[in-house]
C-alpha cells in the first residue's frame, strides 16, 4: 500500500507505551497519530478513516466506534461567530483603555 493512501479500518483501540494503537482482526496494528477526540473509545472497537504516512502509521481524520455511523466532520460554526466577536469587541475596548 503506498503512502498517503486512504484507509479504513476496524479494530479494538488499546494504549501503549508509544501513543494509541488499532489492533486489526487476524494479527497486525495501526500506530495512530492526530488522534484527538479518541481515548474515551480506548478498549473498544473502533472504525479508523485516514491517510498512511508511515510503515504502520495512520493519520487519523475520523475515529468512531465500530456498527456507529461516522460522525460528520466538525465544521466552524455561526454559534462561535457571536461570542467570538463579542470577545474581540472587548479586548479592542480593553486594549483602548490601556493605550
């Protein structure tokens, strides 16, 4: 399989010494990286969507538990677009104080 290929595979999620690791059916493991929202899914099978980029090493870009529907990715919505700009409006009014 080529680098950067995309993937998808199911296994059951365990922690080691060197980061998160997929253990596949029939023997064999994926090292995880970019594994963010996933250790609360650690000891359960989960379906894995990413990109090789090393021998054994998947970028993941979705993790989720197995039989699930993947989850939609995560897009920046307009429900931050009002606290952000309320939070810019108070550090410009902060920031005119101070200078």
């Amino acid at each position: 399989m080529p680098l950067s290929e995309p993937v998808h595979v199911v296994g059951m999620l365990v922690r080691e010494p060197a980061g998160l690791v997929l253990r596949v059916d029939g023997g064999g493991y994926w090292q995880l990286d970019q594994v963010h929202r996933a250790r609360d899914l650690i000891g359960q099978r989960v379906e894995v969507v990413g990109h090789r980029v090393g021998f054994n090493d998947i970028a993941c870009d979705s993790v989720w538990r197995a039989g699930e529907p993947r989850p939609r990715p995560r897009r920046f919505g307009v429900r931050f677009l009002v606290p952000g700009l309320i939070a810019l409006t108070l550090v410009a009014l902060v920031a005119g104080w101070v200078g």
